[in-house]
C-alpha cells in the first residue's frame, strides 16, 4: 500500500501531534510530582523551623537553614530528582541559579511587580542541551512572616552576628512579607 502526499502529510502530522500529547501527559505527571516533592520538602523545612523558633529562637533557625535545609534537599532528591533552592539574592552561594533559573527567577520577579499572586508562581519547561532533555520546574518561594527576622529589612543581633559568621557574603536580606524570596528548583532526565 502506498500513501499519496496529503495522507502521508496527514499521518505524519497525526503522528506529530500524538508524540506531542504523550510528551504533554509526561510533562504533566512529571508536574504533578515535582509539586509533590515541594509540599513535602516546604512542609519539613517549615515545621523543623517553627520548632526550633518556639525552642531555642531565631538562632536554632539559622542553624536549621544552614544544615538541615541541604540535608531535606538531598532527601527529597529522589527517583532521578534533583532538588534545590534558589535566589537571586543569595545567602548561601552553594545555591546560586543557572542560566535557566537566573531567567525563571527575573520573570517571577517581573509577574509580582505586576501583581501576580506569589504563591501561584511556577515555571514547567523541558530544556534540551546537548541532545539530552531535562524536565525543569520551579515554584516561587514567598517571604511569610516568620522569615522577616533572618531575611527582612532590620535584622538585630545576635542574628545578624550568625548570619555573618555563617555567611559572610549574605545578600538575602531587606525583604518584606510576601516578596519572593526565591524558588524551589527541581530537575529530571527525561528518557
């Protein structure tokens, strides 16, 4: 049997659009799992913070962000998952975003100074480099309350003391309740 031009034109076209809606369905799981993962890594770190605020105080969190944050981030980097956070006003340099991130966080940025709902910020893109695809999602971090005496616009010692000693290059500071502190960054290979 023999395809004509239009129908092998429409096969290909069929085929196209088929290969089109599984990478969607694989997106969109990919997606659903990526918020997963952050519920659970924000929900870990967030409790592990309130307690040692309510226990030893604004000190124990700064402890608390400096080992146990990595430490949650390497657990939560599972089934080919890379998990992190990012800013563009870092603390931690180990933290600092790549070029894609870089871009991510500019745009969060520019949709919050135009009214966008923080909380509702996330970018989903597969990124293809050197022929091999990635699966990059990012969700925006905003400034609650509780983060203002670490990351806000007065810090009073002896926390700016610990800052210091702890980060020396500390730029993450001068925010205000619900700025973008930054963002929860994953990535996955794609088969």
């Amino acid at each position: 049997m023999t395809l004509g031009k239009s129908a092998f034109t429409a096969f290909a076209v069929f085929l196209g659009l088929t290969a089109h809606a599984v990478a969607d369905e694989q997106s969109d799981a990919l997606a659903a799992e990526a918020r997963g993962i952050i519920a659970q890594f924000a929900e870990k770190l967030k409790s592990e913070l309130t307690g040692a605020i309510k226990v030893d105080g604004p000190l124990k969190a700064i402890e608390v962000c400096h080992v146990a944050a990595p430490a949650i981030a390497a657990d939560s980097s599972a089934g080919g998952w890379v998990v992190g956070r990012t800013a563009l006003k870092l603390r931690n340099p180990n933290n600092a975003p790549d070029e894609w991130e870089r871009s991510v966080l500019e745009d969060f940025d520019a949709a919050r100074s135009k009214g966008a709902d923080v909380t509702k910020l996330q970018r989903v893109q597969i990124v293809e480099k050197d022929g091999a695809r990635t699966f990059r999602f990012m969700k925006a971090i905003p400034v609650a309350e509780m983060c203002l005496t670490c990351h806000g616009e007065v810090i009073k010692e002896p926390v700016r003391e610990k800052l210091t000693e702890l980060y020396p290059q500390d730029r993450a500071t001068g925010y205000k309740e619900g700025d973008i502190r930054g963002a929860f960054t994953l990535s996955r290979p794609m088969q």
